[in-house]
C-alpha cells in the first residue's frame, strides 16, 4: 500500500495496529476519514480480509458514502460488499429482514416515524393519563425522557421501577401507551431501530450468529458520540465466536474534546472507559493537526485543558506558522446589533481582499442569535445562507406526499393515513376519521381496513362513505403497484394524480407560491427516480440526517450553529456571542457537566476556523443585564499571556 508512506508516524500506528479493539484519538483535523479507510484498505489488503465481513458504522450518511468513494478510488472493485452506514440504517436493514416473528406482532414493512409522527404519539399518550403529572409537561418533554430512557436501555416499567425521579415514573406510563401505539401503527421511532435492533440480536442467538458470521470486522466512526445503546449492540456485535477466532476486532475513532451531543443523549464517558472496557486495546494519538494555524489551535487548547471531564490534548500545526501573519482576533461589541454590523464590515473587507464569501462562516450558540446577523448581511449587501432551517423533507407537500407513500408501503400507519384521509377534501371531515379510528379499534382492524368496511361506513355521510371508499380502491390500487415492479417515482406520480392532490394545489397556494409547491414535488419525483424499491426510498429520506442536506455551491456566507458546524471548516470563521450565558450558555451553566460540554463546544467553534478566527462579545445583548466577557475567552487571553511569558 503506496498510501501508507504518506502517512505520519502515528496514523501509520493506527492503520496497521494488530486485528483486536483498538481505540485512535483523532484529534481535530488530525485525517481520522483517511486512517479510517485506509485501515478497512490495509485489512482487505494485507489480512486478506473480504470487504463483504466488515461493517463500517458512522453516524451520517455523507461520512458512510465519503468513506465507500475513497474506498472505491483506492481499492477499485476490490471494496465491493463491504457494510457501510449509519447506526439506524444498519439497525433499520438488519431489522427488516429479521423483525418478523421475532420482536412482537412487527413486520418487515415498518413505518419509521420522524420527530412530528413522534411528538403526536406523545401528546396523545399524554392526554391519555388517568395520573396528574407532578410537574406541568409538555409532549416535547415527555418525548425527550422517553428517548434518554431509551439510550439508557430502559424499557418502560424499568424506567419506572429504576428512576428516583417521580416525573420519570410518570412519563413512564406514558412511554408505556407510546411504545403501544408505535406497535399497533407497525411503526418504530428512531431510538428503537437501535433499541430494538440491540434486543433482537440479544435474545435470539440465530440472528446473532448470523451477524458474526457475516461481520467479523466493525469499525466505528466518531465514537465520542454514542450512547448506551449504540455502545451495548457494537459489544454485541463484537463479542468472541466461533466465526472471529474468539478475538475482537474492532476499531473505533473518536474525540472526546469534541463531544458536544449530550443533549441526544451521547455519552462522552463511554469512549474514556474503552480502555477498560476492553483491557487488551491499543490506544493511538492523533495529535498533527492539518486544518488549522498553531495559534487557533492554542487558542483551543487554552479552553480544553481546563476539561475535567475528557483528557486534553495538544494538537500540532502540520504547516508552519508564517512570520508575523495575525491569526486571532477578538472584537467588544456594544449589543448584538453592533457586533452584528462588525461582522458584516470584516466580511465586507475580506471580500474586497479576494476572499470568496463561501469561505467565511459564522457560527452562533443558538438559532435565535441569526436574527441580527442577517439583518446586517442584508444590509451589506452580502449574499448568505442559515444551514439548519427547514429542509426539503420538512416543506408540508412533501410530507403529505410521503404520507400517502407511507400509508401505501405500510397499510397499519394510521397516522400517516389520517394526514392524508382527506387531503385533498373527499368529504371526511375530524368527526368521521374519528369515527373510523373507533370501528378500527373496536373491530381490532388497522385504520386503513376500515375505510372499506360496509359496517365501519353505515354512520357516516354519503359524502364521507364515498370519500372512504374512494381512498380505500386508491390504496387498494398503488399497493398492487407497490407490490409489482412499479418503480417508486412512478407510484408517487400516479398517487398526486389520481389523488387529487396536484390539481388542488392551486386551491391552496396563492399564484406566486404555487410554482414552488409543484417544484419541490418534482424534485421529490427526481430522489424517487434513485430508487427501484418503494420501501427503500421511503426508509432512506427516514434516516436522512441535516449533515446528509445537499451543499449549497453559491457563494454565500454560511450560518449557523455551533453543533451544525461539527465535522465542517473554512479558512475564516467569525464565533458570535463569546459572554456569559451566551456560550457558556445559561442553561448548562447549573452543573459542571453542563460547563463541561459548553468547553467542549467552544473547542469545536475554534477548530473550525483554518487561517483566520474571529471571536466577539458583547456585554449589552440580554436586555436589562449587563453580561461578562465567556471564561472561554479569559482563558485564551491568559494562555496567551502564559505561552508571551514563556518565551
């Protein structure tokens, strides 16, 4: 492998360690994307590995297809059939070829439902209780404990046996009738593709088996960001057997310093305890960093070091730092309306310098924190995008488009089945959906079933039983087509047709909205075209990741997150709102392992920023206070003062 002699000494470490656990701490800009596929390349080349026995799991699926294109390139034919994906696209396959007699009444067809689908099931399982909550909650809370038990492995009578928090022991009642209304619906939220995933391969050993048959090799991808139930089916998905000589072989890289998805429930603590929970690992450091100036990253390290929670560690420029060229620079503002305007002006200068605009980013800790940006921008005149606001799967007639998909594909969705019942209007209005959903449960028959049944149509209208029917022959007709070898675009073509759905367009956007409905359409007709299976198109859109949206080439000023930023970089980057309350934020500000990830936040802004790091604050941004200057920025003044003193 001529590839190898371009690597440094450590990479090379990592990408021909000995087959067993072995954990690289890559660091930011360190090329973890190249020691990971190099390492699959160098386990097919040198240990006669076949590609069809590894299984490569990242957490996008922009890493899972970086990762096959630069096997392609290097390998050629050579990489064919290896296993790369996301956790819930693995999960979501190994599930529908094994969930059928084997997790309660579920079949292969499931729906996988999305945050909305997910927030109606709470609410209702909400609104079910016969208990008075302890504290006034919201569906959005009840579905976030609901899911944090879920990564913690926790089904609901642990979660209400285990908990000493008697608001968990409510929500537990609740997550108890949301689990039962997913089953019935033949629907899994995207917590249980791994939950469920973990308990299939845990209780029947034949599936098992046929997994450590199948992979014998797994490598991970940005550990630091696994939870519990990730960590526990990648142990089990590893675990010694017969088929890998009873050695593990896994491989996994990660950072701790850059893990900031606390709030998705990562844990930070699993990939410290890799050493422990695998006693024979190698452990490998990247510390070369090819991204970014040694002053940023010094910068970085000055806010890291300080970390209780994850070891620091000290990155190395790989280029070297030109003579005094200036590579920080931190600005007051009065209120977040001048910082704003800043901002604007030193990309209006950088521009005039010959910078492009697509090259400058600004990051901010919350969505909010925009608002004034792009008031500035415009003002300027400067062309920019905010990454992170509605995507195209979240535009209301793609969603009522993929509903009817959905109802096709999986004929006991009922949600998805009461978005589109009378969309557009056929007569069944709130009272009679109701009165069907009623037959329906009575009768033990999935929603769908009752449209045609003459018994469940006798009390509604003759508008509404012929509305019934219609949609119940509608179904009948593309489910036939589904089940043929009708490809997906032309079902959906034929569904917005013969639904009504596209000639009522009109009725509902005005004329200057309506070319843009009947545009995102087609473009949804274009992703279908891609697809040769309906329930394979309707399962990739499901696990579609923001990181997976196409990127925008126009040259533009990008917005956004903190978190939205990781795994990006540009050669400037300007990080807003650098006070007290702000980043740290003040609601993590309560308990140090909230200050700890805020840390861990701030390091990822700063490691961002290639050439040039812009860093601003402005004590007059919350009305009626006056905030402090972030202790991330004191600190990488004192560094600064500490690094002056040395010399």
């Amino acid at each position: 492998m001529d590839a190898l002699k371009s690597l440094n000494p450590a990479q090379r470490d990592a990408v021909t360690a000995p087959v067993g656990p072995v954990l690289v701490r890559a660091g930011a800009g360190s090329g973890k994307t190249r020691v990971l596929t190099l390492r699959i390349a160098h386990l097919i080349s040198h240990h006669e590995v076949r590609p069809a026995q590894i299984l490569a799991l990242t957490f996008t699926n922009k890493a899972a297809k970086e990762m096959r294109a630069r096997l392609s390139k290097q390998l050629g034919r050579g990489a064919r059939g290896l296993t790369a994906g996301t956790f819930h696209a693995v999960c979501a396959k190994l599930l529908r070829e094994h969930i059928a007699g084997h997790i309660g009444s579920y079949t292969g067809d499931f729906s996988i439902y999305a945050a909305d689908e997910q927030l109606q099931l709470a609410a209702e399982a909400l609104e079910a209780s016969t208990e008075r909550p302890p504290v006034l909650l919201e569906p959005d809370e009840v579905l976030r404990r609901i899911s944090r038990a879920k990564s913690r492995l926790l089904t609901p009578r642990l979660m209400g046996r285990l908990s000493p928090d008697p608001v968990d022991r409510f929500v537990a009642g609740c997550y108890r009738r949301y689990q039962r209304a997913l089953e019935q619906a033949n629907a899994l939220d995207f917590d249980d593709l791994i939950l469920t995933a973990r308990q299939l391969l845990a209780e029947h050993h034949d599936v098992l088996d046929a997994c450590h048959a199948r992979w014998r090799h797994v490598l991970v991808d940005e550990y630091q960001d696994t939870d519990p139930s990730q960590h526990a089916l990648v142990e089990l998905l590893t675990r010694p057997s017969a088929h890998n000589g009873g050695a593990r072989s896994l491989f996994v890289v990660g950072d701790g310093m850059q893990s900031i998805y606390g709030f998705r429930n990562a844990d930070h603590s699993i990939i410290a305890r890799f050493s422990h929970d695998f006693p024979e690992a190698r452990v490998v450091e990247l510390q070369t960093n090819y991204r970014s100036r040694q002053p940023i990253l010094d910068a970085a390290y000055a806010v890291i070091r300080h970390s209780r929670a994850v070891p620091p560690m000290a990155l190395r420029a790989a280029g070297a730092t030109v003579p005094g060229e200036r590579c920080i620079f931190i600005n007051e503002a009065k209120d977040g309306r001048e910082e704003a305007e800043q901002i604007a002006r030193g990309i209006g200068e950088l521009q005039r310098q010959g910078r492009r605009l697509r090259d400058i980013a600004i990051l901010y800790r919350t969505r909010h924190m925009s608002r004034t940006l792009e008031a500035a921008l415009r003002h300027a005149h400067i062309p920019y995008s905010v990454r992170g606001s509605a995507g195209f799967y979240d535009r209301a007639v793609v969603r009522d488009a993929l509903a009817f998909l959905r109802a096709v594909n999986n004929p006991t969705d009922s949600l998805s089945l009461n978005r589109i019942a009378n969309v557009p209007a056929r007569g069944l209005g709130a009272q009679s959906i109701a009165s069907l959903s009623a037959f329906a449960a009575q009768a033990g028959i999935p929603f769908s079933a009752a449209l045609g049944h003459p018994e469940a149509l006798k009390p509604l209208s003759t508008k509404a039983a012929e509305g019934a029917r219609r949609l119940y022959s509608m179904l009948a007709r593309w489910r036939r087509m589904a089940e043929g070898t009708t490809p997906p675009d032309h079902i959906l073509a034929d569904v917005l047709e013969q639904s009504g759905y596209m000639a009522a367009l009109a009725q509902r956007f005005s004329a200057e909205d309506l070319p843009d409905a009947r545009a995102h359409l087609q473009e949804l007709m274009v992703a279908a075209e891609e697809h040769t299976d309906l329930s394979a198109f309707l399962q990739e859109i499901a696990l579609m990741t923001s990181a997976d949206e196409k990127e925008d080439d126009r040259d533009q000023v990008p917005l956004l997150t903190i978190h939205a930023a990781k795994g990006l970089e540009w050669p400037v980057v300007f990080v807003a709102g650098l006070e007290e309350k702000t980043l740290p934020h003040e609601r993590s500000m309560g308990t140090p392992e909230g200050i700890e990830e805020e840390r861990r936040l701030c390091y990822v802004a700063l490691t961002r920023a290639a050439e040039r790091l812009y860093l601003s604050w402005a004590p007059g941004r919350s009305r009626g206070q006056t905030l402090k200057p972030s202790r991330f920025l004191d600190e990488i003044l004192a560094y600064g003062k500490e690094r002056v003193g040395a010399r």
